[in-house]
C-alpha cells in the first residue's frame, strides 16, 4: 500500500511529500514539578529568644470565655511568633509589633476580671507566650501571688514538650507557673475541627505539673479522644 502523498508549501515552493514523512516529532513530556509544602519553621535549641524577640506587644484581651481551656476563661493575646505555620488562625499576631503595648492598667484589668468567682483561669495566647516571657511571666507570678493555685494557668505554644526541655531559663520557668500546656506547632495536614482545644491532630494537652513530677510527658486526664 502506498504511503499518502501530501502537497506542502515552503517559500512559495510546491512539494508533496508522503505522510511517514510529515509526522511531527512528539515532544518530550517535561516531568510534573511538584511544589514543595512549606511548614512550620523548626528553631534550634535557644535560638529564638524573648530577649532579642518581644516587643512587649499585646494582640488582643478576651475575658470571660469559652473556648481557650476548660471553663470560663479570660486569654491573653501576646504579639511575636517566629513559627509561621501555614494555615494559621492568627496570622496577624505573629507580627512582634502589632498591637498595644503591655501596661499596668491591663494587668490590673485581668486580675481584676479572674477574681469572679465563675472564672476557672487564664489562658497565654498568641503570637508564641514563650517568646513573650517578660509579659508572661510578670502576669502568672502575680496571679500566682493573689490567687495561689485556686486559678488555673493554661498556655497554647509552637515548642514541643521536649524542645521546651533544652530551651532557655526564661522558658523553663514560664513553663513551671502552668498548669495546662498545649504543645506543638500547627500542622495544616493534620488539620481536624473536632479535636478538643487543639487544631491539628500532632498537639498534645499536657498535664505541666505531672509532667514536671515525672520526667515525661503526661497527657492531660480530661482529654476527650
């Protein structure tokens, strides 16, 4: 069977040439880049600290709430956080800057507003509190003064419990006014609305005391799976 002839035009020319002939060159697929996922960044241990970081900026202050810790809650917002993890839900506050500037008057607003009997606690937001010590330290020892421990201290932090553990003296002591810490940075993979005060399934909520007591990680006793 013969090859089909097929009339071409080059330069004006008149050509047939058969079909074998004519067929164009298949390119080569180009591989399919993929784009990489950024994630959370990762610190070596006392690289990041509140002494060259804080700005001693408040985000935001919310009393009387529900929904950061067990119980009736009034949270503090600090400003400075060098996580950066994708898909946070409080971008804004990562910037050490932003916000209002930590003040007496503040203070005394939230230590008035933890002294109605129906509040359980405080709870250090952010932004990263361990990256904000001079704030929070100053606000839990006062706490720790004129409520003892019949007020209870939760802390939400990027750090890992063992990362806390090599970290720096101003850490270590934020970390021994807690009572509850939930640990670890937010990973949008493990993303999941259901958990209990956490917002990716990597988080942990620990029990700070038992945990200090007893060299190892111990998982708060009310967690809800």
């Amino acid at each position: 069977m013969s090859d089909k002839q097929i009339k071409i035009s080059i330069g004006g020319d008149t050509q047939f040439v058969s079909a074998s002939q004519f067929v164009a060159k298949k390119e080569k697929p180009q591989p399919r880049r993929t784009k990489r996922r950024r994630g959370p960044r990762n610190p070596q241990p006392q690289e990041w600290l509140a002494s060259d970081l804080s700005q001693q900026m408040i985000a935001d202050y919310k009393p009387f709430n529900f929904v950061d810790g067990e119980g009736v809650r009034c949270s503090l917002y600090v400003s400075g956080c060098k996580f950066a993890c994708p898909g946070c839900y409080n971008r804004v506050a990562q910037n050490f800057h932003y916000g209002h500037p930590y003040t007496q008057k503040l203070e005394d607003q939230i230590i008035r507003d933890l002294g109605e009997s129906y509040v359980q606690g405080l709870t250090l937001l952010g932004g990263e509190p361990f990256l904000n010590t001079q704030v929070c330290l100053r606000l839990v020892k006062r706490i720790r003064q004129e409520y003892g421990h019949s007020k209870d201290i939760w802390s939400w932090t990027g750090y890992k419990w063992d990362e806390l553990m090599v970290e720096s003296a101003d850490k270590l002591e934020l970390l021994s006014y807690l009572d509850i810490l939930v640990d670890g940075r937010f990973e949008e993979d493990l993303k999941d609305l259901t958990l209990q005060f956490r917002g990716s399934s990597n988080q942990r909520i620990i029990d700070v005391p038992q945990s200090l007591a007893a060299g190892k990680v111990v998982i708060w006793d009310k967690l809800v799976h």
